[in-house]
C-alpha cells in the first residue's frame, strides 16, 4: 500500500466484485473486435495445455475465430511460450522476453534435478545444445523431436530405467527444454493449432527485453489484468516465495481495498470504486482453465453459495461444485458468476450444459454460438491434450440428462 493513501473503500458486494473482474477480462463485450495480440495484452496470457482453452478465451472476449488466431500464431504475433511457474502460456510478442524470464527458473531447476539423480553433465548439455542448434540452423523447416533426435546422434544419451521412472527418458527434453527458456529456439505447433500438442522446434532470437526487473513487470501486468488480487493470488500465479512475490510488489504502490486482503494499482482506484454491475446478463462460454479462474485460482470468488452443493458432472457420487479448486468441466458465466457447466460431443456436434438459472434469449444465443463456433471452426473443445470424447463420455452423459430433464 502506497505510504500515505488510505485504503480503498468500495462496495464489496460478490456480485459486484464479479462483475468487475469480468469487465477487467473484457467478458462484457468491451474488446470486440480487438486483435489476439491485443486481447492477451489487457486480460492476461491464455494457459495452454494442448486444449480449446485460448480460442474459447479469444472468442469469448474479442469474437475472434480459429483462422485469426491461427494467423496471429504464424505472424508471430502471439505464441505458446513456457513461462509463469515453468508453465505453458500463449503470450502476446510484446511479453516474449518477460514470459521467458520469469520461466527460466523450471528448466533450470529440472537440470539441477538430472544432475542429482540421473548423473548428467554441464559438459553433456552443452554438447547437445550445440548439437541441436547445429541441427535447426541447417533444417529448411521445423523439426520434431525424433528428427533432432536422429540428426543430433549420439549427443543424445538414453537415462534408462532411473530417467523412466523420473519422466525423462534421455537429454533431450532437458535441452529442449534450456533453449526454448534462453529464447535460442521455439516450438511451433505441427498443423498452426493451439489445441493440439505435436510440435517442431526452430531457430529463433525473440524480442530484447524492456524492463529492468522481470519479477516486478510481472507484477504490474499482474494486478492490471487481475486486480483486485492479493499477495496468495499473486503467489500462485508466479509461483514465487512469499518474500519474492513481497519484493515485486513493494515498488507498484498498491493500495489495499478495505476490509479485505485485496491490492489494487491505483490507477484504477477510481474505476473500482465507481463501477456498477449492469442489470442485463452477459454470458460467456469459457474453458475451464480460463483466465476468468486461473489468474487467481481461487474459485469460490466466482460461485454463488446456492451453487456450491452441485453434484459435478462425471464425478464419483458426492462431489459437489464447491469442493474444487478448479473447475470439472468447461463453465458458463454470467457477470462473473458461474452459471453453468457445457462440454462438447464431437460425435452429435452438439454442446450439452448443466445450468443454474433460466435459458432465457441471451443465454440461448451465447449456446447456439458457441456450439457453432466449436463444431465448424475447432471440431471439437478438448479441456487438455488427453482429453477425448471416450474420456469425457461420463460428463457427457450426465449433461445430456440434464438438459432431457430441463
């Protein structure tokens, strides 16, 4: 909090509170027509896992179809890069550099982990890094793993049965790994989708930072894409310490919102405080990984109490809705509220949902062009990469039930 501002004194009715941060996410209609670049930069890198996660988020926010995005994705103008925690993100080019700073630490720390238990060398790494770089600078286009891996040869060493048991196989991934955090290499998704996890590696230099402190950067992107957020919920995005995540904060200046642990920047202070949640539902169909969630990872922000004790689709007997940290399913909301749980049948090009309120015109409409949007454009809306209709068919079920019986 700045030294000599009080704090924050605003409605802190949930329903409000909801509403601002979906206003915060553009789920209000406020970037149609915005660019992916554009719609990342304002509400926050898209986490990717092979799933329909960016395009929903896209779509929902900014009305972008899969060709803009997939476009956007070829330009370089956004792209999938390991970066908060170690984690995949589709970031916009302008945060390249910082995604790949604030990311470095995971592969570093997976390096420290092979020399402890695998007995793998600096010497072995380094070899195959230049091995690897030696292979994609002579490559006309990109090359997946088992083409580096035959062009590189012996630099690459097998970790046997110790490497299996660990989840690395041999050195490979962990060069892939060094060069991909060192912005040296990046790579590209085998057919330009996001939603899909078969990929090849290029050379590549991405843009020079422009920050001095990426902790800090972190932070004021941070609490403008998710504010008002506290010290917890900066944690868990970027995975730093308490006295880390303390330090990157201490020089935004944030002021507390009162009565709560909630900081916010205090250019928006005022905004804050003057906002009002409109009267009119505004739905928007969203993975449920969706940025809406997973910037704060704190669900029950976004879940009314009378829908807590919802049995979860596909779940074993006895799990209800409030008892998650994340969502089962891909969600619905309204204003910020979670109003519903859908899932995609690829087989019946059909979206199925569960819903906690009435179908009314708006909420018809947000369905009927959603399901569009998956079947014609994406086929279908994996929440991840081993996601599958077989996989899911126990919440496809019990959604199409529910919607025979409403």
């Amino acid at each position: 909090m700045s030294p000599d501002t009080g704090p924050v004194a605003a409605d802190l009715d949930p329903a409000r509170l909801r509403a601002w941060w979906a206003h915060r996410q553009g789920l209000d209609g406020s970037l149609r027509g915005a660019s992916a670049a554009e719609t990342l930069a304002r509400t926050g890198w898209a986490r990717s896992v092979g799933g329909a996660a960016p395009y929903l988020g896209l779509f929902a926010r900014a009305g972008l179809g899969r060709e803009a995005v997939d476009a956007a994705v070829a330009e370089v103008e956004i792209h999938e890069l390991p970066s908060a925690r170690g984690c995949t993100y589709v970031l916009p080019a302008a945060d390249f550099a910082l995604g790949l700073a604030v990311g470095a630490g995971a592969p570093a720390g997976e390096l420290a982990a092979a020399r402890k238990h695998l007995a793998v060398t600096d010497a072995e790494i380094e070899t195959l890094n230049a091995a690897v770089l030696t292979a994609l600078d002579a490559a006309s286009g990109p090359l997946d793993p088992a083409a580096i891996k035959d062009a590189v040869g012996d630099a690459v060493r097998s970790l046997g049965e110790p490497g299996r048991k660990r989840g690395v196989s041999t050195t490979l991934p962990l060069s892939l790994g060094l060069l991909q955090a060192n912005g040296e290499i990046r790579r590209v998704p085998g057919n330009g989708r996001l939603d899909q996890q078969r990929y090849g590696y290029v050379r590549w230099t991405p843009p020079e930072a422009a920050f001095a402190d990426a902790d800090v950067e972190l932070a004021r992107r941070y609490f403008a894409w998710a504010a008002p957020a506290s010290l917890a919920h900066f944690r868990w995005f970027s995975g730093f310490t308490a006295a880390r995540a303390k330090a990157a904060l201490a020089p935004l200046g944030l002021l507390t919102v009162a009565g709560t642990a909630l900081l916010l920047p205090p250019e928006l202070a005022d905004a804050f405080t003057a906002y009002r949640r409109s009267d009119e539902p505004c739905y928007a169909l969203l993975a449920g990984i969706d940025g809406l969630h997973l910037l704060h990872r704190d669900l029950p922000r976004l879940v009314d109490p009378a829908d807590a004790e919802r049995p979860v689709p596909g779940a074993k007997a006895g799990r209800v809705f409030g008892s998650d940290a994340d969502p089962q399913c891909h969600v619905i909301v309204d204003r910020g509220r979670i109003v519903g749980f859908w899932e995609f049948d690829p087989e019946a090009g059909e979206l199925l949902s569960a819903l906690f309120v009435s179908r009314d015109a708006a909420l018809k409409d947000a369905l009927a062009r959603t399901e569009a949007f998956v079947r014609d454009e994406l086929g279908d809306a994996r929440g991840f990469s081993l996601d599958s209709p077989k996989s899911r068919a126990p919440k496809l079920a019990e959604l199409r039930e529910a919607a025979q019986q409403g």
